[in-house]
C-alpha cells in the first residue's frame, strides 16, 4: 500500500489575473499616443469606524490630465466631432440598484468619474456613449491628433460600502475597476479594443476598530503523518483542528449594546470533485473539516456561529483526508491551506 504524508496549514491565498488587448483600428476610435494609461486608487488606511452593513468610505483621484490622443478612420473621413465614452467594468453588480460593484464578500463600490469637455461633470460607471459634448475633432486621413490633451478620468471618486460587518478588515488585491473607450461621435464611428485608461484598486487592507485574535497570533498547523491511500473516506487519519478566538475593539468593548453574534469561516478554495472539501496539492485528494461535536461538515467559504463568552472562545474542529474513489492517489507529500476568516452581527 502506498504511503502519503499531508500537512494543512491555515495560511492566506492570494490571486492575480492580467488580460491584454487585441491589434487593429475601429473606425473613429480614439486611442492615447502612450498606451493606456493606468490609474491606481491607493486605499491603505481607509476605515470603517462603523462596522455595520450600510456604512460607507468616500475615496477619490485627481491630477492634471497630460495625455495625448489619436483619432483614427481607416474607413475613410470623419467631419467635426465630440467625444463619446464608454467604461466597462471588470466587476460582478450587486442587485441593488445604487450602482455598486461587488469587490467580496463584505464590501462593495461605487465609482464616478469624471467627463471632460463641455459635460464637464461625474457620470458613474458602467456607462455607453457619454458625449463631452465638445464638438472640436476630427479624422481626416487615417489618423489624426486630437490637438488637446484629453482630461477624462482626470478625477474619480469611489465610495466603499460595508455590506457586512467583519473583523481585522479586509484585503483588496490589486482589483481591476473598469476601462473606458473613447470614439468620434460622428461618422457611425466604433470603440476599439484598446482602451484609454484602465482603473484599478492597488492593495490595501480596509481596517475596522474590531479585531480577533487567533491562535494567540500563530499559524495553525495539521500534520496527518504517514497515511495509506485507501480507505480515505474522511472518517480514518482524523486530527483535531481547534481554533481559540479572542475579539476585542469596536462593538466588543461596547457594554451598552448586546454582545455580538461572532461568525467564522475557512476561506479557500474547493475541491474539484467535491465543493464541500478543501481542495489539496495532489488530484483526487481532499480535507474534510467537520464540527467536533455534531460532525457537520465545515464547508470552505461558508459561515458558521461559533459560541462565545465574553468575546473569546474556541471552534472545535476535526480534519480528515478524503479521496474521489475514481482517482488513484500518488505518492508523496500533499499541502492544502485555508485562512480563518471572523465576522459579527
């Protein structure tokens, strides 16, 4: 029988994606003579000092437009034109209707930004075909310069809304917001592929005043130590998994209020064959995390009320490797992870 040695650390997973854009010109759009233009929304240090759903941070940009453009007509001429734009967000809405986008699961935003020529004014994202109403371009032969620099997305605002109270804030990394277009209004004119400018929040952390505590501030580590690989139906090889919580600040100190519902979740990433597990290194091979007391499974992202007195306590857990009976297991060492994640109500 063959031998396998697993470990499941609790540490924190990052991800990141990039895209690009294709080659070719649209008839009447309009492109920067540099590329485009990266615009970062730098948010370290933004809190919530309230931590209840519906509270909100206001954050913005502005600088001094500097940048170039082209306008091309392959098709043939353009006469005297506006600027339309369109901004596309990257981002899932939220069913409400209040323009926000959805960042996680606790926070959302809402971006406005700005329209030069004679619009002069904020328009919220998403949107298509916003004429700056400043009817001063035009395409002659191919390509032309603008002959002035644009000031779009010279300014921006981004209001964060809390939809769900949390502890020891939250990291946004590196989110892409949205591009936006430009094209002649005139003319049947097309946007391309390339945008002008692409907005993004660079990471930062969210902060709120309250905090927990894990472990006493140290990783949270199972080793599983040499385990066959048959017979791995989450009830063999099981370890305790208990994680010890002290919360503190904010509504935790606050003796004038009730004491806060305290939710805690395993955030990471599922496993192919089944989305109750916490997906490993090895195909075919997961962990299943249960309750120590009842054996309800603990699935990854999800929340769970925890018992707690005055704001400290420990979530008793069982970690157990589980295999899809399809797959033959190899041999060797195998990690997973996940990142313990508290909130209140």
């Amino acid at each position: 029988m063959k031998q396998i040695k697993t470990k499941l650390g609790l540490l924190t997973v990052l991800l990141s994606c990039c895209c690009g854009a294709a080659w070719g010109y649209e008839q009447g759009e309009v492109r920067l003579d540099n590329g485009t233009q990266t615009v970062d929304v730098d948010l370290t240090g933004d809190e919530f000092p309230n931590n209840r759903p519906g509270a909100k941070v206001d954050k913005g940009w502005k600088y001094t437009p500097v940048f170039d453009a082209t306008a091309y007509c392959p098709d043939g001429p353009i006469g005297q034109s506006s600027i339309y734009y369109k901004a596309e967000s990257t981002l899932a809405s939220t069913p409400d209707s209040e323009g926000y986008y959805k960042l996680n699961d606790y926070i959302s935003a809402r971006i406005e930004i700005y329209i030069d020529g004679h619009y002069a004014d904020f328009k919220g994202i998403p949107f298509f075909d916003v004429d700056n109403k400043d009817y001063d371009y035009q395409c002659v032969s191919n390509s032309e310069s603008l002959g002035k620099k644009l000031g779009s997305v010279s300014e921006g605002k981004v209001t964060f809304r809390l939809d769900k109270s949390l502890t020891n804030g939250v990291t946004l990394d590196d989110l892409s917001i949205f591009n936006i277009f430009g094209r002649l209004s005139a003319g049947g004119g097309s946007y391309g592929s390339e945008p002008l400018f692409h907005v993004n929040l660079r990471s930062a952390v969210i902060g709120v005043p309250e905090k927990c505590e894990f472990n006493d501030g140290q990783p949270i580590r199972v080793d599983f130590g040499d385990i066959g690989t048959s017979d791995l139906d989450g009830s063999a090889y099981q370890k305790p998994l208990d994680i010890n919580f002290v919360c503190s600040g904010g509504i935790f100190d606050d003796d004038t209020t009730p004491p806060p519902v305290i939710l805690l979740s395993l955030q990471g990433a599922s496993s192919s064959f089944d989305n109750r597990y916490f997906k490993t290194s090895q195909p075919g091979l997961g962990i299943v995390v249960k309750s120590s007391d009842g054996g309800e499974i603990v699935e990854p992202r999800q929340e769970y009320q925890v018992s707690s007195q005055d704001n400290k306590g420990s979530w008793r857990l069982v970690a157990a490797p589980i295999a899809d009976h399809v797959v033959e297991l190899e041999e060797g060492e195998f990690t997973a992870s996940a990142t313990v994640i508290a909130s209140v109500q």
